[in-house]
C-alpha cells in the first residue's frame, strides 16, 4: 500500500476558506492516497498572532509533499511598512518557487471579453521567474525622506538558467500533446541592461534545446499580443513583475480571477494556488467562483504524478478538469462574478455531479 502524500492546506483570508472547502470537496471525490493538514497563515493570522506565517507552518510546508493555498492578505492588515500581507512571497523565497507557472484556457459555454470569430484555440502558458526580478527588492526598497523611493532589480545567471529550463521541458512536453512547441521570452532588452542579460542567458539556452522554437518579444508587444493574437502563443517566459502583471491579463482572457489557477514550482517543493485575492467584499456571502481553485488543485495531481510515480493522480487530474469544463458549459453554471446566478456550493455540485 503507497503512502498518503501529505498536502499542507493554507486556506488563508477572506475567501480562502470557502474556495478551499470546494476544493477539498472535489479532491475526496477522486483522488486517493493524499492527507491533509489545515494551517493558519494570512493577513488575519497577522493581526492575531504578530506573525503571518510562523515558523511551525512554514516548517510543515518544508516537509509537505505539496502546498496548496487559498488566498492570501487583506488590504487594510498591512505591515508597518505599508505593503500587504503577502505569506506566498515568503513560500516562493523560502523554497525556490522560480517557476510561476500561469496556464491561459478559456473554457467553451462562458462569456468572454475577446471575440474569437475564427474559433481558434487560446492555450497557452505564461511562465514568471518568481524568485528575483523586480521583486528581489521586497522589503529592501530605500525611502529617502519625503523626496524620492527607489527598489531594484536583479536577474542572476542562476535564476534565468533553471527559469528557461523549465520553460524549454513545459514547451517539449506541451509539443508531445500537439501544441506549437514554442517559447517565446518576454522582456525589455531594448531598455534595460539586466533585461538584455536575461535574453542572452535565454538564447544560450535556447541553443541548446534546438528542438524547441524561441523566439523574442518586447513585453508591450506582448501585452498587445495577448489580446490581439492570443491563439498564436505557446510558452511566454518572463520576468517576476512582467508575469505578475501579464498573468492578471491571462486571467481577463479567461474572464476573470476566479477562472485562473496558477502554481509557483521550484525544485524539491510547489504552491499551487488561484491567482484572484482575499476579495474581503463577497466574503462570507457564499459566491465565490472555486473554478480557479479546483483546478490548481488538478495541478497539483499532475505535479505530484510526475514527482511519485502516481498514474492515478494523473487520471484524477484530467477528470477534474473534463468536470470543471462541462459544468462550466452548461448556463444554468455561470458564476456570479460573471454575471450569473451559480454561487460556490451551487458550482461545486455541479462540478461534483461531472465527476460521478
């Protein structure tokens, strides 16, 4: 008999428990061989405690097989410093997390901001270095009196290397299940000193991975990209705070937050998490979309899959994600946040119902 592989579940703030309670509805359903282990972590474990990741937490997360992650912060708990509560940066730092693996895949039957006329497939991944970059500088920007701020940002040999590695085995494997094959490296080379090293470690890397097509693109093109030729783009790899800002506009694509799950990968450890916020303003209304979360957690399977030998949790993985498809299909299924009447327990039944 295997044994269970231990998940560390950090609902966190605001609508983290609610989504993460779906989620965990839709795990029991298919997926077998996991444990769980509920921590307190956020923004309200802040105001309480004075710490918004204790050690002891962030101590079973090193020991976890994988850590899945609800939402994070609330914008009127900040730290002395102004900033927000923000224990998934700490995670990311802590244990490498250089990949932030961020898929974009409307789902078919939802109302989205793009029109599509020619039906073409939008399936692409956007991949964000999330271990420097811009956000190198937390905590360690520079105030000088009430005249000027300054941060920095830092792009390491190191840190591009294993970045485009990665970004050159998803492109690999994605090219075996029929896509393009192609990665694309976002920057601002034209501009930037330390964009203009990012790309020449890209294209080192590039060189060794013939099999594979790269290719360049200024992020404002990119942006541009997005929206206007969104079904032309495979794998984008970019720095931390390019991918944090394209990401949100993946999500658009999508239709919105509660449609976008992510995953911060690095070597030995994962998160894997929705890319929306707390949303402290539905909060305990019980309308949540869980989609993003449920299918971070069909990411998290997939990981684990790979990571053990686990077939099985494959197979749960793509069954939650055939199920999340065809309930999202059907009207009757449509999300608040996008203008429907499906509330979260309403979504996660339907959802339930595809999975039996």
């Amino acid at each position: 008999m295997q044994k269970p592989l231990d998940i560390a579940v950090l609902p966190g703030d605001g609508i983290g428990d609610e989504v993460m309670s779906a989620c965990r509805q839709v795990l029991s359903a298919c997926a077998d061989g996991l444990s769980y282990d509920t921590f307190d972590a956020g923004a309200a474990c802040y105001q309480r405690t004075g710490e918004s990741l204790p050690a002891e937490v962030m101590s079973a997360c090193r020991e976890a097989d994988a850590i899945l992650l609800g939402a994070m912060g609330m914008p009127d708990i900040r730290y002395p410093d102004g900033t927000e509560i923000s224990p998934q940066l700490d995670l990311r730092f802590e244990f490498e997390l250089y990949a932030g693996v961020r898929p974009v895949r409307p789902l078919a039957g939802l109302p989205l901001p793009l029109a599509n006329p020619d039906g073409r497939r939008i399936d692409f991944v956007l991949i964000r270095e999330s271990t420097e970059g811009l956000f190198a500088s937390q905590g360690k920007g520079v105030v000088r009196g009430d005249s000027e701020a300054e941060d920095f940002l830092r792009i390491t040999r190191k840190g591009s290397e294993r970045l485009f590695r990665f970004a050159f085995a998803l492109a690999a494997e994605r090219a075996r299940d029929g896509f393009p094959g192609q990665v694309t490296c976002v920057d601002k080379a034209n501009v930037f000193r330390s964009m203009a090293f990012f790309r020449k470690i890209f294209d080192e890397t590039a060189a060794a991975n013939t099999d594979i097509s790269a290719g360049h693109m200024y992020v404002d093109a990119a942006a541009l990209n997005m929206v206007r030729r969104p079904w032309d783009l495979d794998v984008l790899v970019t720095e931390n705070m390019f991918g944090d800002i394209l990401s949100d506009l993946g999500a658009g694509l999508m239709g919105g937050m509660g449609m976008a799950p992510s995953a911060d990968i690095g070597d030995d450890h994962a998160v894997f998490q929705p890319c929306h916020g707390s949303a402290p303003d539905i909060a305990g209304q019980g309308i949540a979309n869980p989609v993003a979360t449920i299918l971070s957690a069909a990411m998290m399977l997939r990981w684990l899959s790979g990571r053990h030998d686990r077939p099985d949790l494959e197979a749960a993985a793509a069954r939650i994600t055939s199920a999340v498809d065809a309930a999202m299909a059907q009207p009757e299924n449509l999300p608040v946040e996008l203008g429907g009447k499906a509330d979260t327990a309403k979504i996660t039944s339907a959802v339930l119902r595809e999975l039996e």
